[in-house]
C-alpha cells in the first residue's frame, strides 16, 4: 500500500482515496480544493492494484488486495472511502452499478466502513462537462455525510403528493388538474413496450418539481400476491374515458420525458379501437401533440457532443432525485403497486426538474429553432410511424425461418464433419480431461467420460469468439493473420473479417470452413434477431401481420435516428458475399402489401449533400445543385480519380463524361444537360442539332 497525504491541518485523515495511481497535483485540483477542503481535515490518498497484463482485474484479485488495504486504512482512522475505480467500488459496495449510485454513500463489506463512487478525473480530458458535474455530485454528498447529514439525495424532493385509487376519486383529481390552469408533466408506466400490449399501467400528472399525482389506471392489485408478482393487467375502460376527455380538454403544455413512448402508448390506449384504426390515430395525434415539450430532446440539444451524451431520465436528474431505481421495471406487475406510483411520481418531478434544467441550456446554445421547425415535427411523423407498423407476410416468415434452420444445422454439421475441426476439437477435450485431473485428487476422467455431466461437455460452437479467435489464429491451429481487432483489441471474427480472411489462404479445406462459416453466421444473425421478432408481428383485424419497431430522435451523436425492438433499420441488405445477397433478397420478400394494397418505397436525392448546402450556404456547395451536378459523382472522381481514366475535365472547369466523334468531343454534364463545343443544349436537341449537322 502506498499513500500520501493532502491538506496542512495536521488533524487525522477520516476520509481515503483510491486511485489508480496518486498524482497528489490531480487529486488535489479536482478533488480536494472545490470540495474536500471544506471538511478541515487531511485527506488520505492510496492507490491500487490493477493487473497490467489484462484489461480487467479479476473480483478475486480486488479481494485480495482489499484484505491488506482496508485493515490499514480503518486502523488509521478511516471512516468513509471516495473510490475511483468503478470495480473496487462493485466489489467494496456488492453493487451492480456505479453511476447510478452517485451522490450516495453506502456500507462497505467492513462494519462501519462506508465508501462512494466518483468519477476519476481523467475522465475530464475525454468528457469534461459531464465529468465534472458528477465529481461535484459525489464529493458534496460525502463532504454532507462527512459533516453529519446522513440523508439519501431525493429524500426530500416530494412535497405535496396524492396517489387517487379509486375511478370517482381519480376523476376528481382530473377535474381538479383541468381548473389548476398550467403546464403539466405526464409519465406512464406500461406492462410493454408494444403501444398494443402496453395498457396504461399508472400514469402521474405533476404541477412542478415538487408536487403531483399518480394513479393506477390498468395496474389491478392482487389482494393475496403469490410469488413476486403483485399485480394484474385489467383494462379499465372509465379511466381511459375519463382521461381521452381530460387530454381533450386541456390546453396548457404536456410536458414528457421520450415522449415517443408515452404519448404513442396513449394515443393508442385513448383513441384507437385496433392496430388499423387510422381514424383513431390521426385524432390521437391531433390532440396529444397540439401542446407539448419534451425533456428529453431538449436534453439531446443541450448537452450532445462528440463524447456522446446521457439521455435518460434517472441520469439526467440523479444529482436531484437520486437512485430511485427499481430493479423490476420492465415488469410492472413485479412491483406493489404503492412502490409502482411513487416511482411513477418521481419520473414526473425528475422530467420538471430535467426540463427547467436544460431548456435555458438549449435556448443559450441557440437551439430552440431546430427544436422547434425539425425536432417538434419530426416527432409526429415517428409516431405515426411506429402506429402504423410494416405489413408483412406472416406465412413466408414461417417458411424462411424453417429454411434458414434447417440450412443452419447442415452448415454447422458440415463443419463439425471438417477434419480440421475435429482436430480441433481433439485438443480442446484433451485440454479438458488434463484441466478437470489436475483439479481431482483421488478419481481421474478420461475421454470417455466427457459428455457424462454438463462441466464435462464440450463441443465446436461457431458462435464463440474465444473457440474461433484460437483456431482461426493460433499457430497450432490455422495460423491466419490478424485483420481486424474488436473494441476490446481482441482479434475480430465477425463475417466482414472472415470474408478477408478467404483472400489470405490458399488451402482448400481452410478456404470450404471459412465459406460454411460465413453462410452460418450470415444466418445466425438472421435467425437470432430478426426472425424471432418477425414472428410476433401483431396480427390485424383485415388477417395480415404488421411489424412495429420503436424510433428515437437524438439517439446518436449524429443526430439521425435509432431504432430498436426490432430495428428496422438494419434489416440485411445485400452485402459482399453471395450468402449476404441471397439472405438479404430472402427477408426483404417478408415485406409484403396486405390484398388489395399496394407497397410504395421512396427515397431522397442525396438528402445530406442538399441539406448541408442549404444549412451552411457554402456558394460551391450550393454551385454543385445549382448548376445540376451531383456532388456524390464529384466526390468520387477526386478521391479516386486514378480509377477513372474516361473522366475527362469540360473545358469550363466542371467536371463531366466526355465522349468522342470523329474528332469532336461532347461533355455530359448531368442527365440534362450535354456541353457541345461551347453550346450547353437541353434534353434531346444536340441530338436533333446532331441530326441536322456534319453527324447526321
């Protein structure tokens, strides 16, 4: 253990750091000086063990080393530990998580040791902003706890709160609401992510940061619970009248956190009698989105950056409310229902809190005008999106997914057939045999008795990167080159690698694995992410099935959208290999027009390239379009111009197709327009001018 010590008051340290490494200046600026200087006493800077040789230390090694340290630091007088390193903290805590209990001090496995989480400072080069607010919320909180104030941040977040159970009582509170004559936040908790199997579990309609109401809705609980499940999805219809009414009437701003769930859950519940009901949708979307803000857009606005950024709500608001978290979440009916609307209630005053938090952030970064004319409207269009689903032809689902099965088990077992493999596999049970003796003292295995228990099984798993990193690399084995690396600089063995990989062998037993293995990857994914959820598309009244998906806006640092459950955009399209071309084909056929309908597909011209002309206003940019150019064909041609021996330069500089006749030459311009010898003519008139003249 090494350690030295901050501060000049000569008093005993009750306070420990640990860090990585001490770097007494670093620990001092970031930690000490704002914060920890305030308490008057010394505080005790220790380092720790990190295993040099891999990227993660081992639980066991922390254990260990922690066995030497703590014994130390409580005889030196140490009461609480600010930890730095996210899996000393998991172990010292036995939490799951570290970020989320920030601003928290919690029991250490040693009696009346306590410890809290908080960023190390290095993070501030990568991340500067988001880092130094929770090195704030961390040591303010200690310096609190340190100082006598034992409270949990959020305690005292609720001031006034009412949790309305029965129908008369709720649609008096929604009375009340209407007559308050302000803005609003609403959250729903749902029993799915599926606007159809959602219901409307609670849902919390709160005033300010402070005050609100929350009650259930389709949550019914159950009066003698059996097991962990506390309550039932029952539909209760007065309550979805009486709040179609109440959304109806108001006026003022509704106020959402991802308001493309909560608000495509309610349009759905409130409006819509089925999963074609267009009439319902397009009211629910008049009246859901004639007023409303969204905090968590607004919070994409206001903090994104190339670091990335945090959007949920928890995160957004901890230093507020703290780690209300409930480990059960995605299944309301796992939580007692009191449990469920004060949980429900906090969202509601942590969306205030977010949205009073980063709307000036927003409006000082000069962002409010592509809140409001691309973000706002974008939001409706997601919506219906994600009301109106893809149709797709549930019987030829059924068929590819038992082809592509079937196809998976006869490339697996083609490889498992591979003399290579089984040499492969004949190392991996002898190394297993040598590995269980060496661990039994008395009775000793042999290859017989492999497969007798499950710890004593073991076969060729394609799907496993540790079994395909060794046979394809290791010298022993294949001996290929390294191409790729993963992001945890492991060798890659995805199938655009595997792919290469067939450029780099000449052995045509290493050439037929690599190819089974590309088909059987190309299908797993397939089969793994995009078939399973295909088979749930929710079937419609009119027969057919339609496929939802969920879209997000402000997703990604570059502001496109994401989609999940399933995504809808990353279904295959066709690829290099012939195996992605074919699977691609295969599922794109899904998609399928009910009877009597007809399936359109539209795409934009060059949609970035105009956008980014128009936005920036950059004169050669705006020339590109201008003059009918494309700046995709321009951009080839300077980037890989060797490629192109035919493409020629116009005698006015722009760049163009140049053909010959006899001795004249003629430059293409654009589909449009054709350059001949200094004339530009339209259409079809140099043909007919052609025509006329010396070519005729």
């Amino acid at each position: 253990m090494k350690y030295e010590l901050i501060g000049n008051s000569n008093s005993t340290p009750d306070i420990s750091v640990l860090c990585p490494r001490i770097q007494v200046g670093e620990v001092t600026k970031h930690y000490y000086t704002p914060y920890l200087e305030s308490l008057g006493k010394d505080v005790m800077v220790c380092d720790i063990y990190l295993d040099p040789t891999k990227k993660k230390t081992s639980a066991a090694d922390i254990k260990d080393y922690l066995d030497d340290l703590l014994p130390n630091l409580i005889a030196a007088g140490i009461k609480l530990i600010v930890v730095t390193q996210p899996d000393y903290f998991k172990v010292l805590t036995k939490q799951a998580k570290t970020d989320s209990t920030i601003g928290d001090v919690l029991p250490t496995i040693v009696k009346d040791l306590y410890a809290a989480y908080c960023p190390n400072y290095s993070r501030i080069f990568y991340d500067p902003d988001k880092t130094k607010d929770k090195i704030k919320t961390a040591l303010s909180s200690v310096v609190r706890w340190l100082n006598g104030d034992k409270s949990s941040i959020g305690q005292s977040i609720m001031k006034f709160t009412a949790y309305p159970k029965t129908d008369d009582e709720i649609i008096d509170w929604l009375e009340k609401l209407l007559d308050m004559d302000c803005d609003l936040t609403c959250d729903i908790e749902g029993f799915s992510l599926k606007h159809y199997d959602a219901g409307i579990g609670t849902i919390c309609f709160c005033w300010d940061e402070h005050n609100g109401i929350s009650f259930p809705v389709d949550y019914s609980p159950i009066a003698n619970p059996v097991g962990n499940t506390f309550g039932v999805q029952i539909t209760n219809r007065r309550l979805h009248r009486a709040l179609r009414k109440f959304f109806e009437v108001f006026r003022h701003k509704m106020i959402y956190h991802n308001i493309s769930y909560d608000a495509y859950v309610l349009i759905y519940q409130l409006f819509m009698t089925d999963i074609l009901d267009q009439e319902g949708l397009l009211t629910g979307l008049e009246v859901m989105l004639k007023n409303w803000d969204c905090s968590q857009l607004i919070t994409y606005l206001a903090t994104n950056s190339c670091s990335g950024n945090e959007l949920g709500l928890k995160t957004q608001a901890q230093a507020f409310a703290g780690n209300y978290a409930q480990d059960d979440i995605h299944d309301i009916t796992k939580i007692k229902m009191d449990d469920l609307l004060e949980y429900n209630l906090i969202d509601g005053l942590a969306t205030w809190h977010v949205y009073n938090k980063n709307l000036p952030i927003m409006i000082a970064d000069q962002q409010m005008d592509v809140y409001q004319t691309i973000f706002r409207p974008a939001v409706v269009d997601i919506i219906q999106m994600q009301l109106t689903g893809m149709p797709i032809n549930m019987g030829k689902v059924e068929k590819l997914n038992v082809l592509l099965q079937k196809e998976s088990d006869l490339n697996e077992h083609r490889m498992n057939s591979l003399s290579l493999i089984q040499s492969f596999m004949d190392t991996l049970r002898d190394e297993l045999v040598d590995k269980k003796n060496a661990k039994l003292k008395k009775k000793q295995i042999t290859l017989a008795d492999l497969g007798k228990t499950k710890d004593t099984t073991i076969a060729f798993n394609p799907n496993s990167s540790n079994q395909l990193q060794r046979l394809l690399y290791d010298e022993d084995f294949l001996g290929l080159p390294v191409l790729d690396y993963t992001d945890a600089k492991q060798p890659a063995t995805g199938a655009e690698t595997l792919e290469k990989l067939v450029n780099h062998t000449k052995d045509p037993d290493v050439v037929t694995f690599l190819e089974l293995l590309i088909d059987f990857k190309a299908t797993a994914i397939i089969l793994s992410t995009f078939l399973p959820a295909f088979l749930k598309a929710k079937k419609g009244s009119d027969g057919w099935h339609y496929l939802f998906g969920n879209f997000r806006l402000g997703g990604t640092a570059s502001g496109r959208l994401s989609s999940n459950n399933p995504n809808l955009q990353n279904i295959p399209a066709s690829g290099s290999s012939p195996a992605k071309q074919r699977l691609a084909k295969l599922i794109k056929e899904c998609f399928e027009a009910p009877p009597g309908w007809l399936f359109v597909g539209l795409d934009f011209d060059s949609l970035e390239d105009k956008i980014s002309a128009v936005t920036t206003k950059d004169p050669e940019k705006i020339k590109v379009y201008s003059d009918g150019y494309d700046g995709h064909c321009l951009r080839a041609l300077a980037y890989f111009g060797e490629h192109m021996p035919n493409i020629e330069t116009c005698p006015n500089g722009a760049t163009a197709y140049e053909a010959t006749i006899g001795d004249k030459s003629i430059y293409f311009h654009s589909e449009e327009e054709v350059e001949y010898l200094g004339t530009t003519y339209q259409g079809s008139e140099l043909f007919k001018h052609l025509e006329q003249k010396e070519f005729a």
